[in-house]
C-alpha cells in the first residue's frame, strides 16, 4: 500500500497501521530503556529479548503498511541504522493515517479515534 492509494484502505487496515505504528514507538523506548537497564545490570539478555520482539512488530507494520519487511530486519541489527529505519517505517504508517484525516501525534493515532474508526466498521 502506497500513500497514494487513500481510497483504497478500509478501516480494518487503518486500525492495524494505526495499532503496529503505536507497537513500534513503543518498542523504541523499550530498547531505549532495555539498552541502558542492560548496562547498569550487566545482562545482556534485556537487549536480545527487546529485539526479538522489535523483529516481530516491524514485520508486522511493514506488512500493515505494504512494504517489503526484511530491509528494515536487517537495519536492525545495525545500531544507528536500525534507529533510523524504524523512524521511516512510522513516517510511512504516518503519511498513510495522516491522509485518511486521522491525527497523529508523537506516539500514533490515540487509541480514541482508532476505537472510534474500529466501530464505523
């Protein structure tokens, strides 16, 4: 799916885009915090266990948003890059919501207006 393609999303697509772009904000200030908590304790196993669940939710917003995953899989495993790939995997989730008139803010469409475009479904 393109952000061209405004006519062609039904809500039920919107909803995901609207719920993995949300996951994956999230799941950047979990590494965020993963990363640092893993210094200060020595263990490691907080950052592996934060990717393994980053690979899952950028799968599955990538899909959501009709691109192709594993290109952005593999700038995870890049620190700068991987960063950097996330924040344009969430800009094209938020080109697509922002075109169908939902609002966007610094973490994704309130759960609000996604429970609202949920039930004129």
């Amino acid at each position: 799916m393109s952000e061209g393609e405004v006519g062609k999303t039904s809500n039920a697509q919107l909803c995901e885009i609207g719920k993995r772009q949300k996951q994956i904000l999230w799941m950047i200030l979990i590494c965020l915090v993963a990363n640092i908590a893993s210094r200060l304790l020595q263990a490691p196993v907080l950052i592996i266990v934060a990717a393994l669940f980053q690979f899952y939710f950028v799968y599955k917003l990538a899909k959501s948003v009709g691109s192709m995953a594993w290109p952005y899989i593999i700038l995870l495993f890049i620190p700068l890059l991987g960063l950097i790939g996330l924040f344009v995997l969430s800009d094209k989730a938020t080109k697509i919501l922002k075109n169908h008139g939902l609002k966007v803010g610094l973490m994704g469409v309130p759960s609000k207006e996604l429970l609202k475009l949920q039930e004129s479904e």
